[in-house]
C-alpha cells in the first residue's frame, strides 16, 4: 500500500499529521540549501535559481500547517499532542527516507548506474557528503522537543537575503 494512501485511510488528523512532519522535512532541507550554497556548485545556473526559490517558498510556509495542528488539537493536553507529534515523525522519517532513497536511486540507474552502486551513492549523499540529511540533525531533532515549533529556528534573515534576489525586475529576465 503506498504511504499516502495509508495517512488518507487513517482520516484528517493523520493527514495533517503527516503534513506537519514533511513540512519540516522540506524546511529544514530549504534551510540547508539557503545556508550552503555549494551543495549547488556543480548545479546549472538555472536549476539552482529554482532551488532556491523553492527553498524560499518552503520557508515562507513552514509553520502553516504547525499552527493548524496546534489549533485543531487545543482541547489535547500538551502530553498528547507531543505523542503524537512525534510517533508521526518517526514513521514520516522512516517512509521519507526510503522513498526518497528509493526514487532517486531509480533516476541514477535510468542513468547507467548498478542499482548498489545507485543506492549507495544517494544514501552517501544523504548522510555522508555532502551529507543533507546530516547537515539537518539539529532542526530534525528539534522537533522532538515538547515546545517545539518550526519558527524556533528563525531564519528569517537568510529568507529576506534571499527574498531579495527574486525582485519583480529579475523575474523578467
């Protein structure tokens, strides 16, 4: 059964759950990407223009859905919130990883690449270098605190920085 299909069949709260989690999946990748711009120095110019402004859009929006679950669940006591929270991330965790693994893997071997050599490659790039996945740990194991929210980790000053490369003149290049 596909992941999602098994958060649709579990009904809106674990819907929203789900969204949350890889909301701060995307997140704390767009805050990497904003960070270190040489996980783009091999990248068309182009490709990492639209990186980067997906990083930026990921980050405008990463608290939404965070700020819906905390309204939706505020009859919850904090403990149940938390519990859910984080059984939801680590199933997202888990599922995200290996889809991500799986579908990019699938992309290197419809290159010429062995399916090992594909797997170790993408899993090398996720933990090993330059490591994205890695480059997250503290934002990832953030959310495992009980008062966490997604703005705690404010990066407001790189989204304005980068906010600014996208002026209305430069969109019509």
């Amino acid at each position: 059964m596909m992941a999602m299909t098994m958060v649709r069949e579990r009904g809106p709260m674990a819907m929203l759950g789900a969204t949350i989690a890889l909301e701060h999946f995307t997140a704390m990748m767009a805050d990497s990407f904003m960070r270190d711009d040489g996980l783009f120095e091999n990248t068309d110019p182009e490709m990492k223009r639209l990186w980067q402004w997906h990083a930026l859009e990921e980050t405008e929006h990463k608290a939404v859905a965070f700020d819906v679950f905390q309204t939706v669940t505020q009859a919850w006591t904090p403990l149940q919130r938390y519990r859910l929270r984080v059984r939801i991330m680590v199933l997202i965790s888990i599922m995200f990883t290996r889809n991500i693994t799986r579908y990019a893997s699938s992309l290197l071997v419809a290159d010429g690449m062995k399916p090992g050599a594909a797997r170790a490659k993408v899993l090398w790039f996720l933990f090993g270098t330059p490591g994205l996945f890695r480059r997250c740990a503290r934002e990832y194991w953030a959310w495992y605190r009980p008062a966490f929210h997604p703005w705690d980790h404010d990066n407001r000053a790189r989204l304005h920085g980068l906010r600014d490369a996208f002026t209305p003149a430069m969109a019509a290049e």
